[in-house]
C-alpha cells in the first residue's frame, strides 16, 4: 500500500487507472513539469491528468472539489479543473484521488508574462469575480481550507514563535506590529468565495495572458483577504500598484493580507541564506509598503 508522497510515482497511478477506469488504461502517464506539493499531478494521455493527495491532510479537498468546481466553473470568466473522474481509495493508494481535463498553458515564471501589469489586473478580476459569487452554502473556511479565510488568529503561536526565532534577521519589532493590527482587523460584511492560494504556481498563462486558475484545495467561505498576498509574493512596482487598484478591497482586507502575507513568509524561513532571499524580500516589502492599509475602491 502507498503511504504519503514518497510511494506515488507513475507506476502507481497507471495502475490505479487500470484498475478504476479501464477505459483510458492504454493512455501514456507521465509527470508534469510542476507536479505540486500537497498533491501529486500526473498527465493522462493528452486530455486528462491525475491528482493524487500526498498526505492524509489533503484528502478532504477532493470531495470538495468534486462538489464545487462543477458550480464554480460555469460562474466564472476564467477555466478551472474540470473533475472527470473521482478515484477510490485502494490496497494499492488509501486515498481518494480525481481524473481532471488537461488544461492548456504553463504555470507563471517571470520570463512566461511579458506584460506583468496585464496579467496583475486579470488576476485582480478573477478574485472579483469569485467574491461576487453566491457563498450562501459553500463550504464555510476551516480545517478543509487549512483556515485560510478564518481569522488570523488560528497562526498566532506559530508567528510569535518565528518571530522570536528570526528576530536578527528582520526588523521584528515592526513585524509584530504588522501582525497585532492583522489579528485586531476583522471582516466587515458577509462571507464571500476565496480561493486560498492564489499565487504563481497555480496561475496558468498563454502568451503572457492569464488562461487558467487551478488548486481550488485551500478553497472555501469567509475572509477573502488571504486571496490578496500575490500583491507582495509575486507583483511588484507597477504590476503591484495595478492589482491593488484592480482587485478594489478595503483597507481592513489588505491589512489582514498582510498579516497572511508575514505570516507565509516567516515559516518559510529556514536559516539557509540562498534559500531565504524570496521569503525575506517578501518580508521587506510588506513591512515598508505605505500602501498596506489603504483602501482602492
């Protein structure tokens, strides 16, 4: 039996669609260039692809995105996975695990968008979008989503403890200052859609044009403003002026984001100097951006 990411290889998966679909057994399986973290995804032939949970924490988004990605899909400007398979859990793989159409593009590297302001207002209007949906019964955020939509709160012992922990590295009196204000803010309104991970892995691009958004994993009902920390993860300069004025959020919304966005960065830390340039950039430029807490409606 496979247990965890380690055991999940082509093999297995060919395997697995033998057993379960046998009518696409013949299909080649192979992996894909960015294959994931939390799930393991494979190509299936040139329409389809598989999506393996690597660990028992993620097996509650596949019944979540068999249920909603079918709504979600005809909703949205934008293509997203369109489950055509769920698998069962097997002797060979213990989880659950889902056949989806092949979507078309590549995920986002800087020399994939030429016009990063173009693809930073198309992004912006795919999070509108989402937020305008209907949540009355979507899937209210919490364990399923990894709390990305909850309150900030649920990481607060994680992020004083990094903070301690790389207090030399970071200007961690203004650090928590950022984090006291992001844990002090609250939603002001209903909850809407969020996608909960919106960042460059999961952002599919064609001739620098936003084509495609996947991993809906994280997704759920509640606080939108995880769904903002692209705006200091990936955009910069104008790109990031260009988002903030796209996506139209009031300031409550970013100062949270920016708590989400310290918060990613600092357990991203790991004391390795070449590893950590990204994290502590991102640190740096959510610490200085004047723009945080202003709202562009």
């Amino acid at each position: 039996m496979t247990d965890g990411r380690a055991g999940i290889d082509a093999s297995l998966v060919a395997s697995l669609i033998a057993e379960q679909f046998p009518q696409w057994r013949e299909l080649p399986v192979r992996p894909v260039p960015d294959e994931g973290w939390d799930n393991r995804t494979y190509r299936l032939g040139e329409e389809f692809t598989v999506r393996l949970p690597s660990a028992h924490g993620y097996v509650a988004a596949v019944a979540k995105e068999h249920r909603w990605l079918p709504w979600l899909s005809p909703r949205l400007s934008v293509p997203i996975p369109e489950v055509v398979g769920q698998g069962r859990p097997s002797r060979r793989f213990r989880h659950p695990w889902s056949v989806r159409r092949w979507l078309p593009g590549e995920t986002v590297k800087e020399q994939s968008v030429p016009e990063p302001v173009r693809l930073a207002r198309s992004v912006a209007g795919f999070i509108r979008e989402l937020q305008g949906l209907d949540a009355t019964s979507g899937p209210r955020a919490g364990e399923h989503s990894f709390y990305r939509g909850c309150p900030l709160a649920h990481y607060d012992t994680e992020t004083r403890a990094a903070l301690d922990r790389w207090q030399d590295l970071i200007d961690a009196g203004r650090a928590e200052r950022v984090w006291l204000a992001a844990m002090e803010s609250r939603q002001d309104g209903p909850p809407v859609w969020f996608h909960g991970d919106v960042a460059v892995g999961n952002l599919l691009v064609q001739a620098g044009s936003l084509s495609a958004v996947i991993d809906f994993g994280t997704s759920g009902v509640g606080d939108p403003a995880c769904d903002l920390v692209i705006a200091w993860t990936y955009f910069s300069g104008p790109a990031r002026e260009a988002f903030r004025d796209a996506v139209c959020q009031d300031a409550g919304r970013w100062t949270r984001a920016r708590g989400w966005a310290l918060w990613k960065s600092l357990i991203g830390l790991t004391g390795d100097a070449e590893q950590d340039g990204l994290n502590l950039r991102i640190i740096g430029d959510v610490l200085a951006d004047p723009e945080s807490g202003r709202a562009r409606m």
